[in-house]
C-alpha cells in the first residue's frame, strides 16, 4: 500500500525560507504552501487563547483553581503504562495513543517527530502510516523543527485524518489555522514544553554535564528535581536540577521566543502527555470529549491514580522572580553559592512543592518570566502578546499591568475580576 511508508521533511520538497523573526519557532507554517498564515497563526503575534479554548473544548478556562494554571480540563491523572515501550522517554503514552489511532483506523496518518539520521537529539517532522513505524518517534528531542510545514504534504496525499503530536507552539499554530485546513478528523496529543533551544545549544549543554557526551542516549528532566541522564552501555546517573552548569550557559541559550512561551501545559490539546505533576509517572490532562476517546483507546493497558499535591511553591517561585530580575540573561540560580547547592538539591524533593504543586509552580515560573523578560526587551508588543490569564497568574507575586501593556477589551475584564475579588 502506497501510504504505508514514513514521509519525513528531509525527504520532500516544501516551499519557503528558514524564517528570519526574531520570536518565531519555526513551526513550519513560515516554510509552508502559503507563508502568510503565519499573521494570524502564530502565539507570538496575538494569541487568542480564550476564543480557541472556547472553540476546541467548549468553554475557556476559568481564571480561578488549576484551570487557570494548566487550562480546560475533564480531568488529571497520574499515569504510566502496565508495560512500559522499550526506548521510550517514559513508558510510551503518548505512543502507545498514536499507534492505536492507526491501529484503529481512526486517521491516516500521525505527524510527529523522529530523530534526524545524522544526529539523535535533532527533531525531523516525520508523517507515519504504519503503526509498526511509530517506534522511530520515542524519546525526546530538543529544538526547533518544521512539524507543521508537513500539513502540505498530507494534503497532497490526500491524508484527511491526522493525529498530531505537538508542543504547544506548534498545536497553537494548528488550531488557529484548523478551519482552513478542511480535515475531517484531527486528534491532537500535546506535550508540555517550557524551555526549548537550538539542537547545536542543546549539544553545548550535554558537553557541559558530561566528559563524554557523544555517548548520552537519554536525558529526561524529572519532577524529582533531578535531570536523569542514560548512556549506551547501560548506565545511569541524576544530577540535581541545582547542580546543572547554567551558570556556564550564554545569555541567549534559551531564546526569547521560550522565555516568553504563555501557554507551558499545551492548553489547545485534546490531551496534554508530560511529567510536571506525575510525581515520578507521568501527568494526563484529558481536556475534552476527544481526550477522553483518546485515552480510551489504552483501556487496561495504562495504570491511572489520582495526582499528588505536596510542598508550597510560593518561596521558590519568588525566589525564582528576584533570579530573574537580576539576571541579566535571565538564567536563575546564578547568586547561589556552590557549597549550598547539594544541600538544596538534597532538601528540594523532601519538602520543595511536588505533584501538582509543582507543576502549579513552572507555571508560574513561565509566566512571570514572560512579563520580565517582554518588559526587558520588547515592551512595545506585550499588549498583543500577553493574555490575561497569564496577568492573572503573575498578580499574587505583585505584577500588575500597566495600561499600555493589554488591550480595552482586557482592561475591562481586569476590572471586573478585581470587583469580584474585592466584593
């Protein structure tokens, strides 16, 4: 059969330059069939997350309990698979969904990312027919790719149902652009992204943490405040978050397009598949009817529990904002002392916020960074850039907009969230 074959963008042809912008990902849609879309797709030039939330899952979130955190939501597990996929980053969730999309029949094909053959840790947009194919998919990658540029392709191909596997600047780009693409079927299983950077960046870091770094197969950022790191031979070592080099990384290792991400749990998924608040598994957000479908397809072969919460994040979160407000890069833990650094590292997993509590604090975390970061170094595009969900979130750590950084619609909104508390 003509479609069962892995198409990847090394492969086939697709129109359009690297992008230039500054804040741009490259989600692919700069380098697709019509480039212009990206005014009206792209999170970095006026999201509009309430109308799409309320678009894709009925409502938008409401700016009070975790919906403001993580977005609209059914509901929140804790979750691994019975028997976990062999190369998997975790036990093979969000793989394990994809395959039974195909296995069912339910798309024609995943658009997903693989390794690149030259280099393991760079992201290959790649459209799979064939479930037997999706194992190339595992693990994680870290930079930039075109997923979207693929959407010509599937066209081409006449693909009408797509499962989509994204992060979340990509699924923005997608659902903004969802109507015009004319699918008659689209799944879409996010993953939570917080802070992204070039593959070359990445290949800095590992070098960094590493004397032989050509030799790392796997590394994985744990709720456990721990970076676990897997080598070809077999081995294993963690290194505490608070014991990473970053203090060796440059200023613009992470650039400005991640420092200022508002949207870190994938809030336009069907599904969010990631490991903030799994406490030591991973941490399902079922958003709507679909999700539901979606992790329905697993029946026995998951393992769900109710998520944990523990620990309080208000002191590492402003102890992570004064980090931020004097970095000059913006990379925290920059003023600790080495000494100190194991002591916390130690202390951070016994009584730092866990589960849920953790998660609640990277969201914060990310979106006070959006603010400081935007004032910093392009104030003149916050008032499109900012939703006030996020101002919502900062607020309790004592930012608060000013009138020239959100739009007339908001201010009033602002007001009346602020009556409401105050009555």
């Amino acid at each position: 059969m003509d479609g069962k074959k892995v198409i990847s963008i090394e492969s086939l042809s697709y129109s359009g330059p690297v992008p230039e912008r500054g804040l741009c990902t490259d989600c692919g849609i700069s380098r697709s069939s019509d480039p212009k879309r990206c005014g009206r797709a792209c999170q970095f030039i006026d999201p509009q997350y309430e109308s799409l939330e309320q678009s894709i899952h009925g409502k938008a979130r409401a700016l009070e309990g975790d919906q403001l955190f993580f977005g609209v939501y059914r509901k929140m597990y804790r979750a691994s698979m019975r028997e976990p996929l062999v190369g998997a980053q975790w036990t093979g969730i969000t793989t394990s969904i994809a395959s039974q999309l195909l296995n069912n029949n339910l798309v024609d094909a995943v658009l997903t990312m693989a390794p690149d053959p030259d280099d393991r840790w760079r992201p290959m947009p790649v459209l799979i027919t064939d479930p037997q194919e999706l194992h190339q998919a595992r693990g994680m990658r870290m930079g930039y790719a075109p997923l979207l540029a693929l959407l010509d392709i599937a066209k081409e191909r006449n693909y009408q149902r797509l499962g989509v596997i994204g992060i979340p600047c990509q699924v923005y780009a997608l659902r903004a652009l969802e109507k015009e693409l004319d699918l008659k079927k689209l799944y879409v299983i996010g993953t939570p992204c917080s802070d992204n950077t070039s593959t070359k960046n990445f290949h800095e870091f590992l070098q960094l943490i590493d004397e032989s770094p050509e030799k790392i197969t796997y590394l994985e950022f744990r709720a456990d405040y721990h970076v676990e790191v897997r080598y070809q031979d077999g081995k294993q070592r963690t290194i505490p978050f608070l014991m990473l080099p970053l203090s060796k990384l440059r200023p613009d290792f992470f650039p400005l397009t991640c420092r200022t991400c508002v949207d870190y749990t994938n809030a336009l998924s069907d599904i969010t598949v990631g490991y903030m608040g799994g406490s030591g598994e991973q941490w399902l957000i079922v958003r709507n009817q679909q999700g539901e479908e979606l992790l329905n397809l697993l029946g026995n072969q998951i393992k769900l529990s109710e998520p944990e919460s523990a620990g309080n994040r208000v002191g590492p979160v402003k102890g992570f904002m004064k980090n931020v407000e004097l970095a000059a890069g913006g990379l925290p833990l920059r003023q600790m002392p080495n000494w100190l650094r194991p002591i916390v590292g130690w202390l951070m997993p016994k009584i730092g916020p866990r589960g849920l509590e953790f998660a609640r604090a990277r969201v914060e975390m990310k979106a006070i960074e959006t603010v400081l970061h935007l004032r910093r170094e392009l104030p003149k595009k916050m008032k499109n850039m900012v939703p006030n969900h996020v101002w919502q979130l900062v607020k309790p750590y004592g930012l608060v907009a000013n009138t020239s950084e959100i739009k007339d619609e908001v201010k009033v909104q602002l007001k009346r969230n602020n009556k409401q508390s105050n009555d």
